[in-house]
C-alpha cells in the first residue's frame, strides 16, 4: 500500500491510517477530568453534577437546593467563579504522571458541560478567561511532552446539547447570554442545529492549531455528530499530523448492537470501565478511573475512596495480554491538588512497571492471553466492576522479539505450573535458553513436560501485586533438544 500524501473525508480513505507505532509501544496512559464540576464533589458520578442538579428528586438536586440554593438562582455557572485551581502545578501533574509509569498523558479539554480548559476564541466561556484563568490545556501540553510523554487531550462536547436540557425552562439555562455554556433550549426530540455542530467542529480544529496533540479520545457522544462532520474532522487531523510528520491517535466508543461511532479501520475502539475477555486480533483501548466509584466517579468526589494499587497492576497486565491499552482517569480537587489516595496509588503503580515494565511496554500479543481460572464476564463496556479477584494460578502472557513473559496475578508457591504448554504445545525444551523472573537476575530451575512449563521461583519475590517470568527463547533452534526433563538456565539475563 502506498503511503498516504493526504487524507480526503471519505471513509475508504480514513480507514487507511495506520496505527501510531508509539501507542503500541506505550500501552498506559493518564489523564484528567478537571473542570468547575469539581466544586460541588458530590455525587456518583462527579462530572454529571451539573446535570442531575437540575433535575427534582436527584441527590445531586438535593444536595445542591441545602448547599447552595435553588439551582434556578444558583446555576451551574455560578461554579466557575469558585473554580480557581490555585494551586494548579501542571509540572507536579506531569512528573506524577511520569512517575506512574505513564507514557501519554494529557486533560479533559472540554467535558459535557462546555467550559473550554484552553484559552479560546471560539467560546468566551474557558479556563484562559473565567476560574482559573490559565491555559490549562496549554501549560499542561507543555508540561507532559517535557517528560517525554506523548499529549493527549479528550472530547465530550458533542453532548453538550442534551446535558443542561432539564433546566431550560427556567433559570440561567434558558437565558440567551448562556447559550455558548448550556446550549440552546430545544424540544427533546430535536438533533443539533448547523450552529452547534459547527461550534463542535470550531473547537476541536482550534485545538489541533494551538497544540498539536498526539492524540484525541472522544466520549459516547460522538456518535451523536452528524457523519459528515465526524468525517471532515478525522481528514483535517490526519492531514495536520502528516504536515507536522508526526503519528496520531484517534479514539471512538462503540454502542451496543454494533453501533460504531467510527468505522472500525479508522481510529482506535475505547471501551469504558470495561475490556474483551480475550484475545482480539486488533488493538483497542480501555478507560477507567482510579477512583473507586462502580463505573466511575470521574471527577473528584469527596470520600469516594481510590482503587488499590493491585487492582490496577492486574488490569493492566490482563488487558495488554488481549490487545489492550489503559487510559487511567484522575481528578483533581477545584483548588488543583491531586487527592493523597490517588497519588500513592499512582505511585505503587509506577514502583510496579519499574521493575516489570519490560513485561508491559513495547510488548505485542502472544498466540493466547492467558490462562487461569478467573474469566472476565462478557467482553465490552463497564464489565470491569463484575471480574473476580486474580489469584496466582491466573497467568497472562505478553512477548517481544524473542522474550515470552508469563506474569502471575497472585504471589506464587515455590513453584509455577504453566499448563499452556503441556504436550508440546508452543515450546520444545531446546526451544528455552534460560528463565528469569523480572526484578532479579538469578536464573531459575525449570521443567517443561507433558504437564506443562514448571518453573520455580526466587527465594525473595522481587516486587508485590504480580510476577513476571522473563523466558528467553533461543533463536533457530527448533527441532533441537526436543527430550523433556530438568533444565537449569544459565546464570544472568
């Protein structure tokens, strides 16, 4: 295929665009739900505050009439100025995220809500202009590609229309002066007008040309778009990454009964608080927050509490041996700090790929994931709240070049049974040049027969949460040493 010298917005031509070599590689990433919805900190589902305070009999609505009023004389707009991010540091945002071992990172650009987080001429109503009054958008662009990691920003606009549509008939939400902020009233029935779809488009465009970001993910809502713009906008990005000469991502979400927001060719399938339960023969991405809310908190919620540093170490590990890639959710308080909890766990996090990131990153699917007892349920959109504890019998399978890793989601025994490869499957005895354990260079014992690859483990386990075996294959060996039996490898990586 020849290479491509400018897209046209068509899908036969979109659907040429080749995956970003840097996401494969990169598999973990960081980013941040940030916006005046983290005022309040209340509810389930932080970033949808700003709707459900609308609407009567909702905690949110209750919680917000005893807090701060009548939502029809205190609105959502009256956030803003309470939305100061005084203590904002995008260089201690992105040195965090460096340190959790991400390698793309970047912030929510504009949720549902529509305040716009860079500094914006398409709608007065921005970060640059009100609350903070930073370019958050731009200092944190700044700030992540000056730890080496790629930028990312995400889109959740399109919903703008509907979000706000219970208040609209009283209060600030009917108001014409508000409109760039909660969108026109409209009947529930009626789709987004050409002044609308243009600002969506106008936005997305002004981003592209103010910080050229490697990759852009976009919420459910995109599906909502008409097709022609969703067309126009992944031509222009496509053709501005080939002036730039630089590899991009685009990210889209996918409906229940094959309702895809993209086609399949064109961009990259993001699941959310969800993955496939097996191997797929593409790549896909899944978002999750490190909050632990069911499906989500999102933004930050106070007391919602933050998932534990094994959780996310075993998501990570189970979804890359599938094909996957993580897209990790943080949320900051108003005043710009990163909760404690959500630091340290970003933190043991990062201690963990330290050590076994060779198992993560630059890594590609292996002739199977895994194998084990625990099996996800289904394989889409938030199944990740119903998956079973891994134990060490739970093992998943990555590769590189001519490196097998066979990493355990529990702490082993004195020594591990990999039924993969019983009778001859996969591997012959010669097939083996030696086997380590991540985090250690002393080569262990092993056997391989017709039970399996047993191996046997360090006496002190080089980390917690899960362990990597580092099988290194020898090259051109097949048909050699094919008798199975007891193998010492040699000593050192």
């Amino acid at each position: 295929m020849k290479p491509i010298e400018q897209y046209q917005a068509d899908w036969s031509s979109l659907s040429r665009h080749p995956l970003a070599s840097w996401f494969s590689r990169a598999k973990f990433g960081i980013y941040t739900h940030w916006g005046p919805y983290a005022v309040p900190a209340y509810g389930r589902n932080g970033t949808w505050y700003p709707n459900k305070m609308y609407i009567p009999g909702t905690p949110e609505h209750v919680h917000h009439t005893r807090t701060y009023g009548d939502p029809r004389s205190f609105g959502y707009k009256d956030f803003i100025p309470l939305f100061k991010g005084e203590k904002f540091d995008a260089d201690e945002w992105a040195e965090l995220f460096a340190k959790a071992g991400a390698k793309f990172a970047g912030p929510v650009a504009e949720h549902h809500d529509g305040f716009a987080m860079w500094d914006s001429r398409v709608t007065e109503w921005n970060a640059a202009r009100m609350g903070p009054r930073r370019d958050v958008v731009g200092a944190l662009e700044r700030a992540v590609r000056a730890q080496g990691l790629k930028f990312l920003t995400t889109f959740h606009h399109a919903y703008n229309w509907w979000f706000f549509n219970a208040g609209k008939a009283t209060g600030d939400c009917a108001r014409p002066e508000f409109r760039q902020l909660y969108a026109q009233p409209h009947g529930d029935d009626e789709w987004p007008d050409d002044a609308f779809l243009d600002r969506w488009r106008d936005k997305l465009y002004e981003v592209i040309a103010k910080y050229r970001p490697d990759m852009i993910w976009f919420d459910f809502c995109l599906g909502r778009i008409r097709e022609r713009y969703r067309r126009e906008f992944l031509a222009h990005y496509y053709n501005r990454a080939l002036a730039w000469q630089r590899e991009v991502v685009v990210t889209y979400k996918q409906m229940p009964k094959g309702n895809y927001h993209l086609p399949p060719l064109s961009a990259v399938m993001d699941l959310e608080v969800g993955k496939m339960n097996e191997l797929t023969p593409y790549p896909w991405l899944t978002d999750t927050s490190v909050d632990a809310s069911p499906d989500g908190a999102w933004s930050h919620v106070r007391d919602v509490g933050f998932k534990s540093v094994e959780r996310l170490v075993h998501n990570l590990v189970d979804l890359v041996s599938k094909n996957g890639h993580l897209l990790l959710n943080v949320g900051p308080r108003a005043d710009g700090t990163i909760p404690e909890g959500a630091r340290e766990t970003l933190l043991g996090l990062g201690k963990w790929l330290s050590r076994n990131g060779e198992a993560i990153y630059d890594t590609v699917p292996w002739f199977v994931a895994g194998e084990g007892p625990t099996k996800a349920e289904g394989g889409g959109h938030f199944n990740e709240t119903n998956e079973a504890r891994f134990t060490a019998h739970d093992i998943r399978f990555t590769s590189r070049k001519n490196t097998l890793y066979a990493i355990c989601l529990g702490r082993p025994g004195e020594e591990v049974r990999m039924a993969t490869f019983k009778d001859g499957h996969f591997l012959y005895p010669g097939d083996i040049a030696s086997i380590t354990m991540l985090g250690t260079k002393q080569g262990l014992k092993w056997r391989l027969d017709d039970t399996g690859l047993v191996v046997e483990t360090p006496r002190r386990m080089p980390c917690d949460h899960a362990y990597a075996f580092k099988i290194t294959l020898r090259e051109g060996s097949a048909g050699r040493n094919r008798t199975a039996g007891p193998r010492r490898a040699p000593q050192g990586d």
